[in-house]
C-alpha cells in the first residue's frame, strides 16, 4: 500500500515537470517527449501493482 503511495507521489511530480517543459518547449521537444516517456513508465508500473 506505501509503494502505491509514494508512486503516486512520483506520478504527480513527473506530470508537473512534464507540464512545464511542455508549456516551455513544445510537445514535440525532445525533452518533453523524453519526460512523457518517464512518466509513462511510472504509470504502468502503478497499474502493475494494481492488478
């Protein structure tokens, strides 16, 4: 249940990160993509623990 949690916690700092770089940069931004990917592999591994 804690590793839910502090997932959770990574999730919602990867996205505001990721928000931010976008807002910077663009959508197609190299960086963006590459926090959108990092945040794409907290999300499935959240999903993971669920099921």
């Amino acid at each position: 249940m804690r590793e839910n949690a502090e997932l959770k916690k990574k999730i919602e700092k990867k996205r505001q990160a990721l928000n931010q770089i976008a807002k910077r940069f663009g959508v197609l931004d190299q960086r963006t993509l590459k926090k959108s990917e990092e945040l794409d592999r907290i999300v499935n591994e959240y999903i993971q623990l669920k099921h």
